[in-house]
C-alpha cells in the first residue's frame, strides 16, 4: 500500500513534442533587453528533457493558437481565412478585442449575446496570425513575420493598438536592414516604406518609417527603382531626412530633385524617362576636376516639346514632394543652367535662393553632417 502511494505523488509528465514553429522563435540578443533575453531562454527549443504542460507558459499558449479545440470564435480574414480564437484570451490581451466582444454585453448576463464570428475585412491573414501569436504568446516567430509581410503584420499592430509588438517588427526590420547591402534589398524595402505610408498620416512616433527612412537614404536614391516609391512613400522619406542632425545622405540635393523628376515622368510614361535623363545630367556628369568647382553646362532649352508635353502634370505631382527639397544646398550654376529653365520650381523660390546664396555663399551639396 505505501508503494501505491509513493507511486501516486510522484508527478506524471508528459512528453510533448516542442510545436515546429517555435523551434525558430529567436531573437538577437544584442537588440534587445535582459529582460526579454530572459524571456526567451524560457523556452526549452532543444531541450533534451520531456517537456510536460505547465513547464513554460509560452509553448503552452502557443499550442491554443488557431487550435479549435480550444477556441470558442472565428475570425475570418479580407482573404477570407479563417482562424480559431479564444474570446476570453483575446479580450484580456487587447483593448480592440474587449470592446469588439464585451462592451455591448456588459450589463448582460447571457454569453450567447457576444458573437461566434467576426470578420476583420480590413487585414490579411498573415497580418492576423502574427497579431494572434503575439496575443497568445507576447511573441512573435521568424516563422510567422517574414520579410515579405513586415507591412502586413505592422498595419496589423497598429489596426489592433499593440504598441510593443510594433516595436517587435521595428526591432525585425532594423535587423533585416543590417545585413541589406544590394540594390535588390533596397527595392525590397522601399516597397515596405510605400505599403507602410498607405496607413500612415505622418512620421510622428512611427519607429518603422523611420527607421526604413534612415536605411534608404544612407544608400544612393538611384538604387530605388521608380516604381517601388509610392508618392507618399517618397513624401515621407524627404520630410524624415530634410532637417536630419546626424549622419549624412548618400545623394546630392540636386540628384534628389532629379531623381524626384524622373520618378514623375516615369509614372506619366515610362517610354520617356530615357529623354529625361539624358535632360538632365547627374551631379557626377557636372562636377569638374576636383577643385575646380562645377562644370559649365548649356541651359536647358524651356521649349523643350517633350518637357511642355509633360510639366503641368510633374509640377501637379511634386506639388506636395518639393516642399522638402533644399535648393540651398544645389550649386547656383545648376539653379540657374538647368532647374530654372524647366519651370518647375516658382521662379520666387529661386529669387530667394539666389539672394541667400549670394550673401551667405555656398557651402555644401548634401543633407546632414558633412564628412
């Protein structure tokens, strides 16, 4: 009889194999804080022992996500896929989730008044599942938030007001860019910046804008296909970098504003951006010997046919963008030889340049720190 009993306080443990998408859950340790360290060395992904329910909170919570068995609503996605929820966990984590399920039900006793499903039109299912995992677990796997859906899963934290797992994805982007240095990466990103600003209505408190906005113009701007910026993406990336105090912009002022211009014209027709370029010749086309200063270059012709095809609609397009351009920091003589003549820019912008040049001098081609 004492064997029996013996035997009955002994805890029973049971082997459960460590779900798959937790196997790649990591985080670079030299991005983030001891306590989050501490966070995931809890989580036993190699471990050689059983695991048994009860030994870590987060694998446990991780086998509810989009699990039927113990889910009691259904989300269906604006791809229409579907996922399984608890409507209780959901609540607690998330302020959306509480007054979506619960605020018309508060002086009501009976449960079957809070719906069984909803439909949240607004996201895709991948933006779902990694607001999901992260409710469930308070992280998020390199399974679930790839770099492919970084724009997904943040409008996704921001739809649902979770401001930690926005710094989560901040904190993936930041590392992804760390190790960017191809022109195929930066047009990758620069289509994050464009899907991103679609939700957004400025820079202010936007980690991820900005820290994709301090990626691109570390790198020359030609390096960004045309059609991966989106106007307001380029908006924002202009505004982020115009007063910037520290570091320095890889392009020049003057090929900003060119590269501004063949961004329009490729947007009206792509089968004459080609004329432009040649148009307009880049900063290293009009840098003399060093020392010398700028080369001269003849003016551009103002009655250009294809130039007056085409400047109402560039000027209607970079009505918005040139507000962050500074053209006290382009050479006099480009003012004057080419951007004048296009009839681009309001010729009392230039009158005012002109005059501040001329008593302050001209003293540098960049934006920010000079090296």
């Amino acid at each position: 009889m004492d064997d029996v009993k013996q035997k009955s306080r002994k805890r029973v443990r049971v082997t459960v194999e460590v779900p798959q998408e937790l196997s790649k859950i990591s985080v670079k340790t030299n991005e983030t804080t001891d306590e989050e360290r501490e966070d995931y060395k809890a989580i036993p992904v190699s471990s050689p022992k059983p695991y048994a329910r009860g030994d870590s909170l987060t694998i446990d919570l991780s086998e509810m996500v989009n699990n039927p068995l113990y889910s009691d609503i259904i989300i269906t996605c604006k791809d229409k896929e579907e996922f399984h929820a608890c409507k209780l966990l959901l609540a607690a984590r998330s302020e959306y989730f509480n007054r979506l399920l619960f605020s018309s039900t508060r002086h009501q006793t009976k449960s079957s008044h809070i719906p069984n499903k909803i439909t949240i039109s607004e996201l895709t299912s991948s933006a779902v599942k990694v607001v999901l995992e992260y409710l469930y677990t308070g992280k998020v796997s390199d399974k679930t938030l790839t770099i492919d859906i970084v724009s997904d899963a943040y409008n996704g934290a921001t739809f649902f007001l979770l401001p930690n797992l926005k710094k989560i994805i901040t904190r993936f982007m930041k590392s992804y860019m760390k190790h960017c240095h191809n022109v195929s990466s930066s047009n990758q990103i620069a289509k994050i910046l464009s899907k991103v600003s679609e939700n957004s209505i400025s820079t202010d408190d936007n980690q991820l804008i900005d820290a994709i906005c301090k990626f691109l113009m570390s790198k020359s701007l030609y390096k960004i296909d045309y059609q991966n910026l989106s106007s307001k993406a380029l908006e924002f990336l202009l505004s982020y970098t115009l007063n910037i105090k520290e570091g320095n912009v890889a392009t020049t002022e003057y090929d900003i504003f060119r590269y501004c211009i063949l961004w329009a014209v490729n947007q009206i027709s792509m089968n004459d951006v080609l004329y432009f370029l040649l148009l307009l010749p880049s900063n290293e086309d009009l840098e003399g010997q060093k020392g010398s200063g700028m080369r001269e270059w003849n003016p551009i012709d103002p009655n250009n046919s294809l130039l007056q095809k085409h400047k109402a609609t560039i000027i209607s397009m970079l009505k918005p963008i040139l507000n962050f351009i500074d053209f006290h920091l382009i050479h006099p003589s480009i003012l004057a030889n080419i951007i004048e003549p296009l009839g681009i820019v309001e010729q009392q912008i230039l009158n005012a340049i002109y005059r501040d040049q001329a008593v302050g001098g001209f003293a540098q081609m960049k934006r920010g720190v000079q090296e």
